[in-house]
C-alpha cells in the first residue's frame, strides 16, 4: 500500500514537471516573431525566432511576440520642396511591416517591443515624412511628374534603409498623385496634351494630301491613257485613210481639232491638280505654324510666369523675415526700457530709503540732544535752587556774548573822514573832539540795558547802571559831518 501511494507521488511529480516544461515550451506562429530575452548569450540583448520553437527557462528567461502584421500608413505630404524649389504635394499610401531579415528583428526586438501597432504606425509615419522630402529635394519637378517609376524607387531605397534600422521592411509604395500649388505640372500637361494634338492635325492633313495627291494622280494618269489609247486609234485610222486615200481637208481639221481640245483638256486637269496640290501643302504649313507657336509659348511663356510666380513667393518671403527681425527689434529695445525703468526705480528706491534712513537719524539724534538739553537744564534748576538763579546762571554763561555784541555796536561803523570844528571847551570842561568821542561812546547802549531787554537783571557785583548819567547820555547824540 505504501508503495502505491509513493509510486503515484513520483507519477504526480513527474507530471507536474512535465507540464511545467511544456509550458515553458513556445511555439513560434508564422505571422508573429518570438523574442526571448533574459540570459539569451554573450553579446546579445534577446534571440529572435521567425517560426519554429524555443524553450524559455524559468526565471533567467522571458518572451514576448512581435506581431508581422502589415501596417497601411497614409502619408499626405505636402509643401515639399522640389529640386527647382517648386513645392510639391504627394500624397501617397505606404505599407510597412516588422522585418523577418536576420539582424533586422534584432532591431525590432530593441527598439519596437512592447509598442502598440499605433504606435509603431506613427513612428514609421514621421521615418517616411522626413525621407520622402529628402527624396523629392533630389529630384526635377518634370523628372518628378514624368517618371513615377523613378521617383518610387528612390523613396523606396531610401525610406527602407531608414526602416531598417527600427526594425521595419516596406511593403509597398503607391503614390496616388503628384501637385503643386503653382501650376507648373498642369502647364507641362497642357503643354504635352498640345504637342500632341498638334501632330495629330499634322498627320490628318498629311494623310489628307496624300490622298489628294494620289486621286489626282490616279486621274491624270487615267486621262493620259484614254487620250493615248484615242490618239492611237486617231493616228491608225488617219495612216489608214493615208494609205488608202487622202482624206478631205475637213476631215483632217477635225481631227486636228479634236486633238487641240485633248490637249487643252489635258493641260487644265494637269493644272487643277497642281491647284489641289498647293492648297493641302498651305493646310499642312498652317498646322506646322500652330504647332510651332504652342511649341514657342510653352518654351516661353510658361517658364516666364513661374519665375514671375517664383519671385512673388521669395519676395513675401523676404518680407516676413524682415517683418519677424524688425518684430525682434522691437521686442529687445522694449525689453531695454523695462530694464532701464526698473533700474530707475530700484535707484529712487535705494535713494528714498537712504534719505529715510537719514532723516530718522537725525531725527533720533536732534531727539537726543534736546533730552541732553532738557536733563542739563533740570540739573542745572537743581543746582541753582530754583530757575531764578538757573536763568542768572545762565546769562552769566552768556556774558561774554552780550559784551561782544555791544563791542560790534561801533566796530561795524564804516567812518572815511571827520571833520570837528572846534568851539574851545564846553560847559563840561571838553573840548569838541573830546566831546565826540565821549559821545559817539556813550551811544553804545549800557551791558545792563541789554540784560533788561531780555528780562534779566545782572548782579551787584557787576556793577549798578547810573540812571541819571545814562539818560542824558542816551539823548546826546554827536555832532559830526561824516563824509
């Protein structure tokens, strides 16, 4: 019993590995790519099957499948520039699809695993946008329109290399139609579709002389014989008469007659084919003639006209890159005048603060020395006990001030000369000069005055002022002629 129970183990156990390795076992379908990547080899980022199978390791490996199915991708290009500078609209279909090339899926493993087929559709869309205006750039806009066979193949050789290095193979180009906006293609068609119907006329009227020229031919020719075969007939009968007998005159000029009017007849039906002749050759050098005129106005003409197109579209070109430089200009320049406002007002607004910061400085120290002043004058009443003799203090400290201004009373007199007529001597005992003197001296108002003007009585020991003596000092005035 044991041993049944672990033989079926063993069995489980040997299916389960069996299963888990044909799990891991991939088949490869024929429109897909297998990539397995992981630890696939030195020198290589996935190893890539197109069919066939591959087994992955678990763990160390991993896969993906990339996925052959074609993409149609229609490219509406327009505007390219074309060898002359003639700008091109071809829009076309192309076809493209992961390559199976050895070395190429290894390109589509790098770069397209994992994308979604729009998103492989868009990347191959701008690869073909950006080689098909290379292509058309190489390229005459005739050489273009003529041989289509040409222009597909340079696409297609240089779309493909560019393809292949993303890991993509084109299919199929169809360009479905080639314009441009200036209407050069239409004229080389208008010009080719004239060519022809001109050598078509050519040949009808060619055709047509021919068959004149045969009809008339055919009719001389019939004429010549009957004439031929009549005069024969004219000669044998008169060579018969001859020898029998010679006819009558009348005879004879009858038949001369008859001859005359044949050849007559004859000569006219020459000269009406000539006629004939002549008219077709003037149709067939009237077409020549128009033929050639079409040739002359597509040869020159048309080349004109789109050199004038040419140069209208440099000459609006021209424009707009002096409009964009002139608009580029205007943005600088205006650009430097922000730059030069801000500066301004960052200096108004360094200088405002500076000066702020001034006035509160001084402000701050004006504050400062009037509360020095204040705690002074405070220390000073304290002192002086009471602001009495603070104020007595005080204009003693301004002592020396009031005697300099009463010096200044008379050091400002400007006098040039003096003239003095002595009298002898006064009542006082004096003489003039004296007199003066003492006068103009005595005019120099007292220290104490000055003291009571402004309130203050000097002390005693600065002396008393005589009132009396003062009064009719300060009524004398001096008697001078100044000049």
């Amino acid at each position: 019993m044991d041993t049944l129970i672990f033989a079926g183990i063993i069995v489980a156990i040997l299916f389960s590995f069996f299963v888990a390795i044909a799990s891991r076992y991939k088949k490869c379908p024929s429109d897909r790519i297998l990539v397995v990547y992981g630890k696939v080899g030195s020198g290589k980022s996935a190893q890539c099957y197109h069919g066939g199978a591959a087994f992955i390791w678990p763990i160390i490996q991993d896969y993906q499948y990339l996925n052959l199915t074609p993409l149609p991708i229609d490219i509406k290009l327009e505007g390219a520039l074309s060898k002359q500078n003639i700008r091109v609209n071809t829009p076309s279909t192309f076809t493209v699809g992961i390559s199976t090339e050895p070395g190429v899926m290894e390109n589509a493993a790098e770069r397209l695993l994992g994308l979604s087929l729009q998103h492989i559709n868009e990347l191959a869309k701008d690869i073909i946008f950006g080689q098909m205006r290379v292509v058309i750039a190489t390229m005459d806009i005739e050489e273009i329109n003529a041989d289509r066979d040409k222009l597909i193949a340079n696409i297609s050789t240089g779309v493909e290399v560019e393809l292949k290095k993303v890991g993509l193979r084109l299919i199929n180009v169809n360009v479905q139609d080639i314009t441009d906006a200036s209407g050069y293609i239409d004229a080389l068609g208008q010009e080719a579709a004239s060519k022809a119907i001109a050598e078509a006329k050519v040949k009808v009227a060619e055709a047509d002389r021919d068959g004149e020229i045969g009809a008339a031919s055919a009719q001389r020719d019939k004429r010549v014989a009957v004439s031929g075969a009549n005069a024969e007939a004219t000669r044998g009968e008169n060579t018969a008469e001859v020898e029998i007998a010679n006819s009558n005159a009348e005879r004879r000029s009858a038949q001369a007659e008859a001859e005359r009017l044949a050849t007559a007849a004859e000569k006219v039906a020459q000269a009406k084919v000539l006629e004939e002749a002549y008219v077709a050759e003037q149709r067939a050098e009237k077409q020549r003639a128009e033929r050639e005129r079409s040739t002359q106005f597509a040869n020159i003409v048309v080349p004109a006209e789109i050199a004038k197109e040419r140069q209208i579209v440099e000459a609006d070109a021209e424009a707009e890159r002096l409009r964009r430089i002139q608009q580029g200009m205007s943005d600088a320049v205006r650009a430097e005048k922000q730059a030069e406002a801000d500066g301004i007002l960052f200096v108004q607004q360094a200088e405002a603060t500076g000066l702020k910061a001034k006035l509160l400085a001084e402000a701050e120290g004006a504050q400062a020395i009037l509360a020095g002043k204040a705690k002074g004058f405070k220390d000073l009443i304290a002192a002086a006990d009471g602001p009495v003799g603070a104020q007595q203090l005080l204009v003693t400290e301004l002592l020396p001030q009031l005697v300099r201004e009463q010096v200044q009373a008379i050091s400002n007199l400007h006098i040039d000369k003096i003239t003095v007529w002595d009298s002898g001597q006064g009542a006082d005992g004096k003489g003039g000069t004296a007199g003066f003197l003492s006068g103009l001296v005595g005019a120099v108002p007292p220290l104490h005055e000055l003291a009571k003007n402004v309130g203050v009585e000097l002390p005693e020991y600065l002396g008393k002022l005589d009132e009396e003596k003062a009064k009719p000092a300060q009524r004398q005035a001096p008697k001078s002629d100044a000049g």
